[in-house]
C-alpha cells in the first residue's frame, strides 16, 4: 500500500479503504480499472461508493487530479458503473 498515498486523489480514508479490498499497489488498482475497482469497494466496504470516488480512482491511475478527466470520459466511466452494479 506504500505506493497509494502517493497518487492523486488517494488519501488515508480512500487508501484504507483500496487495502480493506485487497488493492495494495497502484500495479493492483491499474490492472483492476477504476470502475472494477469502485466496485469492490462498493460490495466489500462501503455501499454507498460513489460517483466522486470512481472518479478519484480514476486520476489516481490516470496520475491527474479527478478534475482534469473530460467530462465527457467520466460519463462514459459513470454509465459503465451503472451498467455493471
């Protein structure tokens, strides 16, 4: 998890929560995707996961602030939430 709290967007709570679900390097959080990933949390830690932390996983591998992701890509990120929960 040591590499967690280093990338944007990802703070104690949010790291705490990655590790609680098995995610404990940024390696672990690419290959699982941030929508697969909001997922695991959502089921595992915390069902009322939300939108703002998909986004956040998001930049967190994209390595930007969730902010700098387009719109446009967080709609697409949004409706592939919805589709899979």
């Amino acid at each position: 998890m040591d590499d967690l709290p280093k990338l944007p967007n990802i703070g104690p709570v949010l790291a705490g929560k990655l590790a609680e679900a098995g995610i404990k390097s940024y390696t672990d959080l690419a290959a699982l995707g941030s929508v697969r990933t909001l997922l695991k949390i959502r089921d595992a830690i915390d069902p009322g996961a939300c939108y703002s932390m998909l986004y956040a996983l998001e930049g967190a591998i994209r390595g930007v602030r969730w902010h700098a992701i387009p719109r446009d890509e967080r709609q697409r990120l949004k409706e592939e939430f919805d589709r899979l929960r």
